[in-house]
C-alpha cells in the first residue's frame, strides 16, 4: 500500500491499510490485530504480521444490525450492536467463534459504548430507557453481563442521552469510571469506586438541542480529561465544543474558543504524553495540539474518519468512511 496524501502536515506520515465499503465507530487495536465493529452486522481485523484484513459477517444478528461499541481480553473481542435488540456478541481471537453473551430487547435500547478494565472486568452503557443511564457489567471476563439498577445510578433529566459516534462515551482510568452525556443535557458521571456511587458534573459544552453536547471524550488519567464534539446540526461550530478537566471532571474550562476544530467525533490523548498532546476527528477534518489543548494544527482536511485509537506513541489507526488508515507521527 502506498504512503496517501490524507495528511498534509510533514508530522503524520499515512498508509491506507483497507477500502471498501463499510461505515465503523468501532476500534480496537491490539498486539496482533486491529480489530473493527462495522455497520451491516459485521465486524472485520487487519492482521498487522500478516498485513492481510478480513471482514466477517456476524451470524446471529441481521444485515441491519451495526456494531458501534468493541472491547477486547487476552482471550476475547467483544462487541456490542446499536438498537433493538441490544446484542453482545464474544468473539474467541484464536478460533473466532462467535456467542452471544447479552441480548436486550425495548423499543428504547440504545447501547453507546463498552471497555474492559482488565481480563475479568468489563462495563458498556447506553442511552436511558427509565430514568438512568443504561449500564451493564461482567466481572467473569465477559461470559455473563448483568444490567445495574437504576436506583444506584444518577438521574437522568429528560431529552438527555448519548451518542455512539466512536466508542468514547466511557472511559475507564484507574478506579474511576467517567461517562458523558448530550443532548439537552451534556454532563460528566463519575464513580471513584468502579460503579458503586456516582456523581454528576455540568460541562460548558453547547447543550440544549436533540443534536448537542459531548460526542467524544478521553482521559488521561483519574485527574485530566477532556470533552468535545459540538453541534452535529452545524459542523463548523467551532465555540462551546471542547472543554479540558484537571480535577476529573468537576470542573471544566472550555478550550481553543471560535478556533480549531468545529463537531468532532473522536477526540483521544497520544499516549506516554503527559496529557499534552491530543489528536481530534470530525466534521472539519483531524487536529493536533501540544499543548494540552490550547492551540490546534489541522493535519488532514479529511472528514471521513469517526474513530482511532493508538498502537503506540508515535502510531495510530483510523477509520470510518470506507477505509482503514494507520498515521505515524514523527
């Protein structure tokens, strides 16, 4: 494959691993594989030894199914389909054989975004069906998954949900867990004590419309995070639509005002950074800042990408429209 002109700056250097016709929210890369949950009930790997990708057609879901949440074990890919019927499915890496591990089934059942903690530890939550954020946990390595009740769970107010556009609505960092909503409502959920208690900050964010809030969301670590997305009704909005905590979330300060980027769909900290440099994707093309977020360089006009995720410091892997691109940073 060759070296793409998808980034214009000298840093990024891009490589097209795949192109074909898929849309995908869902990205996991690990030693071995870059693993992708797709729209159509499917799910696909690029086999980074090999250098050969594989799509799979899921059997026990239909073709109208999409996978927009994925999460990974040593031992298992799983992943997590949008809509009626909620279906979890484990996916074995060494013999790929597919079960399905929870299945949900309501008019309302909307599931955002999933993470494993480690090998036996694994939370997904979803837009609200009752009064509460949904949130299913396994504690036995994803065999089993069991909704939580809503009574231990933050209320939520109405016309306040999520949306699934990369797997970033939950982020898991230390003991803490942060989960962020839109809509009318953009807030922070936050439990110190994996679950167990929560509690609910507001955000700067543009709120107040079916379309607004927080997209996308990483932290760091338990301290630093930050937020972002914006108005997907008006893409170039480029105020009130990425926000930075120091505090884990109690307090946010809305960062890079009428500059930078407008909507963004992924927004992720480089690894081993110190929380400096963060690397966004979205509506109005990819960005980089150095300095926490204060200033932004856009490195690629493309807007087809809706998620990425790091292999390492200097490389990362995206996708979304059509495509699979791996970039290496300088």
């Amino acid at each position: 494959t060759s070296i793409s002109a998808i980034a214009q700056s000298g840093k990024f250097k891009s490589e097209v691993i795949l192109e074909t016709k898929l849309s995908c929210r869902a990205i996991f890369v690990d030693d071995e594989r870059v693993w992708m949950g797709m729209d159509k009930g499917r799910y696909g790997f690029y086999d980074k030894k090999k250098d050969t990708t594989i799509l799979k057609e899921i059997q026990s879901v239909n073709r109208t199914n999409e996978f927009r949440s994925i999460a990974g074990t040593k031992e298992a890919i799983f992943i997590l389909a949008v809509g009626n019927p909620a279906m979890l499915i484990r996916i074995d890496k060494k013999t790929l054989e597919e079960t399905v591990v929870y299945k949900e089934e309501h008019e309302k059942v909307f599931y955002d975004s999933m993470q494993f903690v480690d090998d036996l530890n694994g939370f997904a939550m979803g837009d609200p069906i009752e009064n509460c954020l949904a949130f299913i946990k396994t504690s036995d390595g994803g065999k089993t998954w069991k909704k939580v009740n809503c009574d231990v769970l933050p209320k939520v107010s109405e016309g306040e949900a999520a949306f699934a556009t990369s797997n970033t609505n939950l982020t898991i960092k230390g003991k803490s867990i942060f989960m962020v909503s839109g809509g009318k409502k953009s807030r922070v959920f936050v439990s110190k004590d994996f679950g167990a208690t929560w509690k609910v900050y507001e955000t700067p964010i543009v709120q107040g419309e079916t379309m607004t809030g927080i997209f996308t969301a990483d932290f760091y670590n338990e301290k630093i995070g930050i937020i972002a997305g914006g108005n997907y009704m008006n893409q170039d909005q480029n105020w009130a639509n990425k926000a930075i905590t120091k505090n884990g979330g109690k307090t946010w300060k809305l960062i890079a005002e009428n500059e930078a980027f407008g909507y963004a769909s992924c927004i992720q900290f480089v690894p081993n950074s110190k929380g400096k440099k963060i690397i966004s994707v979205g509506g109005t093309g990819m960005f980089y800042s150095g300095d926490f977020g204060k200033s932004w360089t856009k490195f690629s006009d493309d807007k087809d990408f809706f998620t990425f995720r790091f292999e390492s410091d200097k490389v990362f892997y995206a996708t979304g429209r059509n495509k699979l691109v791996r970039f290496q940073m300088e």
